[in-house]
C-alpha cells in the first residue's frame, strides 16, 4: 500500500522520497482482501438495496471474514509446529513484558528527561547517549554509527488577519500556526498579504498564476477522521499530508510569497501540527507552515465572504548538515551470530512535543525486547540488533546510511522489525514479504490469540527505517496497534508521555519481543 502511494506521489514529484514524510503508516490499514471484498462485490448490491448493507457487512463479519482468516492459515497437512521449548520461551517472554515497566520508565525518560529530540540538536545527541549507555548496561555490545542529518532549528512563528470583511477597526485576528519542518523564513520583519484557499491541486491551477501571485495560499484538505476511526488513519494521513509535503513548491510556481496548510490530524484543540516540507528544485521557497484546523475553517469562511489579508513572520534557520548516529547494540546469537534480527524504532522527534508517542514508544519497545531476554536469561540462536534510528522524521538519513553501510550483509539480515505508530493496543502484526512468512510464524499467533494480537497482515511496506531493507529482500515487520487517536497529537505539542497507557506499551512490548523472539529462534528460514 505504502509502495502504491509512494509511487502515485513519485509520478506527481520525481526525485521527492515520500518515506521521509511519515508515509509507512499508511500502509497500515489494509486488510486488502477484505476491502476488496468489500469495494468489489458488496459495495453494488447496498447500493441496490441500502437495506441490505447490513446483512452484507454482517455475512462479511461472520462468514467472508472468518474465511479469509482461515485461508491465511496453513492448510493441516504443512501445519507449523514449534518445540515445546520454543513454544513455551515465547509465552515466558510474552507474559514478562505484560508485567515489566521498563519500556515505561526508559520512555519517561527519553520524553521528559531529554524532551524533543529532533535531528541535529543537543537532545538528539543526549537520546543517542542514553540509550547507548543504557544497552550497555544490559550487556549488549553498543555501536553508534554516522549519519548526516539536516540541522533545521525553528524560530518565532506569528500569524494574524489584518484585513477581512466586518473586521473591527484596528484589530487582529491571532491565527495558531507553526513552521513546517525545513521551511526556511520569511523576511525579519514578515509579510503580509492576500490569502487565497483552495481545497486540492486542481483547484490551485483552476486559480491560475494571476490570482496566486503575491498570495499567501492555505491549502485546506481535511483529515478524514471517519478513515481513521474505522482504522484507516493511514489513508487519511496519506490524503492530506500530500500537501504540506509540496504545497509550498506548487503555490510557488505560481508565484505564492508563501503557503498554508490545514493541520494534518484528526483532533480540533486548534493544535498545529508541523512535518516535513520538501522544496521542489524548480520553484522558489517560499516559507511554509502549519495551521490549527479551527483558524483554516476561519480563514476559509472569511475569505469565502471578501478580501483576507494576513501577516506571517516565520524564522527559523537551516544549519549546515549535523553529525549523528543510529544507536546499534548487539545481544550475539548463540547458534548463528552473523544472522541479525532487528527490533527498532526511531529516536528523533519533532520539536514541538516531547516525542513520546512519535516515537519514544518505539525505541521503548526494542530496548525493552533486549532487557526482556537478559531478565529471562534466554539467548536466542540468532542475533538481536536493537536500533534507535536517527532522522526518520526529516531525512531518513539514518535508515538509508545502515541500508548502504551494511549492503553487503543483506544476506544476513533475518528479518527487521520497526515499531512507529505510538503505542495504542496491539491486534497482531505487519509483514512484508513472502505470504509463507505468516504460515511460518501461525504458532506465534496462536500464543499472541490470548491478548487479543493473533492478526496478522502482508504489506508492502511496514516501516520507513526498515524500508531499505525491506527493498533489499529482507522480510519486515511492524505491529498492528489501534492508531484511532494517533494522529490527534502527531507532530503536535501535545505528543507527551501521558499519552502512552502504560498497560498498551506493555502490551505492544509484548507483541515486539514475542515476535523478535521467535524469528531469532525459529528453526525454518524465511523464505526470500
Ligand atoms: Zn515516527
């Protein structure tokens, strides 16, 4: 799914990596057999009778799907037996995460000792030596390898309406609003001028350069919470984040002074929520940010009654590229060393919050799959590579400097796994790879059944860290997590520690380490 719209965006901006937008978790909520099921055949008949649409969706619920999930099963006859040993090393590790608060204490830690971690600043830099300092005290041998990464520092950020129709004499309307990521400024004093509001691309050319030129441009897409509440948030991300990606490059072209976008997220607490820009080479920058859902809908209602002006001052800074590191601890394999499983999750963070559910959590959740082992004392036969990734939110610098670094032992990657969608409770988890994978591991679900995780789903794509990996055949994997709310506080300054629940983290901990556990133990390969 993720590679779908990787590639539909790539057709619309060559040279434009989508994986460093925060893309992977759209792939996220596919049951792609299911949708289909459902787009292709059920879909026609509720539009013959609307009256039906319930006795179809409930035959989907209680006889279509529970086929499909029979048909991802192994048939009896090549039916994947574990030892008992395996089997009952994988329920131990299981139930010692639903009981440990060591991936809760190490994300208070990296969230509120440390705080926002973006890419270049001392805190990034403070995370990388924590967590190195800390693997190092559950015995793991600790690498930190390179990466550059760009070195963007945000400044003052104002916005208000100086000019709208019925406005009282001599006041402002304040418009919450915050820089996108990469931006660079507007002049030290701002600008002020015209805004205009279109709802997609089409509707900007339909504009035509003249009524751009010297315009401020909102770019007023909706976040569909409806998507997201029926577990599609990825889709909904996907559909609006398009335009804070290259918004600011198109309203550009036409001679924008600089550009807007509607908040990529679901909750209304007239929270900006900031992310990546990505300046195409062929249009000027123009300094681009943010807008709280509230004051888009304000602006778009002014404006559809006369003329808005609004003045913007934005000043951060572009740096030149930072030294950091992908944080590498290795617990050796007993039986085949050279054989690596990953368990991961990112490090950096947007500035605004404290990075806990984006993604804190994730680093949490590898260190505690490590600490697990090291408490249970069981060494599983291949290695576990815990890796905090450095600058998945604005470069990806770190995933693609371990893919190139390590290319030559491709071979030797096992399987990779990458937690990067908060910590919401966990119904099972991704793969990408060969369906046999999912036959491999069906013991594993049977055991992850019993809290409520045994669903499983083959993706294209499950995590952006892992993705070159992932290009480069090695079999990836994510949990599944309930991200109904993720993208309420996802790049806000509302992604604090509170919302973790610490009994969901547990949960989630105990998907990752039962799933790392049993591809560093299992006796089959996975098939390439
Ligand atoms: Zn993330």
């Amino acid at each position: 799914m993720l590679g779908l719209i990787c590639r539909t965006l790539g057709a619309l901006e060559p040279n434009l990596d989508w994986r460093a937008f925060g893309l992977s978790s759209i792939l996220r909520s596919q049951s792609n057999s299911l949708k289909s099921l459902l787009s292709l055949e059920i879909r026609p008949m509720i539009i013959h009778r609307q009256n039906r649409a319930m006795i179809i969706l409930l035959a989907a619920t209680f006889f279509i799907y529970p086929l499909l999930a029979f048909a991802q099963r192994p048939a009896a006859s090549q039916e994947v037996k574990y030892s008992p040993q395996l089997a009952s090393e994988i329920k131990k590790v299981q139930q010692a995460a639903l009981e440990s608060d060591y991936a809760y204490r190490q994300l208070a830690h990296l969230s509120n000792n440390i705080g926002p971690r973006l890419s270049g600043s001392p805190q990034a830099q403070a995370a990388v030596e924590y967590v190195a300092a800390e693997l190092r005290k559950l015995g793991l041998e600790v690498q930190l390898e390179k990466c550059m990464v760009p070195h963007w520092v945000r400044g003052e950020e104002a916005g208000a309406l100086t000019e709208y129709p019925s406005m009282a004499p001599n006041t402002t309307q304040k418009i919450a609003l915050t820089a996108l990521g990469g931006s660079v400024a507007t002049p030290a004093d701002g600008l002020t001028a015209e805004v205009v509001v279109v709802n997609n691309f089409e509707e900007l050319e339909a504009l035509g350069r003249n009524r751009v030129v010297g315009k401020i441009v909102l770019f007023n897409a909706k976040f569909d919470q409806r998507l997201a509440d029926n577990g599609f948030e990825g889709q909904a991300y996907g559909q609006a984040v398009i335009y804070r990606g290259i918004g600011a490059s198109a309203a550009a072209r036409l001679g924008a002074v600089a550009a807007l976008n509607r908040s990529v997220g679901g909750a209304d607490y007239r929270l900006p929520h900031t992310g990546a820009l990505r300046y195409a080479d062929d249009a000027p920058k123009i300094p681009a940010a943010a807008v709280a859902s509230e004051d888009a809908d304000l602006i778009a209602h002014l404006v559809s009654e006369g003329k808005v002006r609004m003045r913007l001052l934005l000043t951060p800074q572009t740096w030149p590229d930072a030294v950091s590191y992908n944080v590498i601890a290795d617990l050796k394999g007993s039986e085949h060393p050279e054989q690596v499983v990953i368990v991961s999750g990112h490090l950096d963070s947007w500035d605004l919050g404290r990075g806990a559910i984006d993604d804190g959590a994730g680093v949490a959740i590898a260190m505690q799959t490590a600490q697990l082992f090291k408490q249970l004392r069981l060494r599983p036969k291949r290695t576990i590579r815990v890796i905090a990734w450095m600058n998945e939110e604005n470069g990806l610098a770190g995933g693609r400097a371990y893919a190139n670094d390590h290319k030559d032992e491709m071979a030797n990657h096992f399987a990779a796994i990458e937690s990067d969608l908060g910590a919401g409770h966990p119904l099972g988890f991704y793969a990408q790879g060969k369906p046999e994978i999912l036959t491999l591991l069906q013991p594993l679900t049977v055991i992850l059944q019993t809290q409520g995780a045994g669903v499983t789903r083959l993706v294209e794509e499950t995590g952006s860290d892992v993705a070159p990996l992932g290009a480069a055949g090695v079999p990836t994997f994510a949990p599944i997590q309930d991200a109904r709310t993720y993208f309420n506080y996802h790049h806000t300054a509302a992604d604090t520690l509170d919302k973790v629940n610490p009994k969901e983290l547990q949960e989630n901990c105990a998907v990752v380490a039962a799933l790392a556990y049993t591809l560093a133990s299992m006796p089959q390969a996975l098939p390439r």
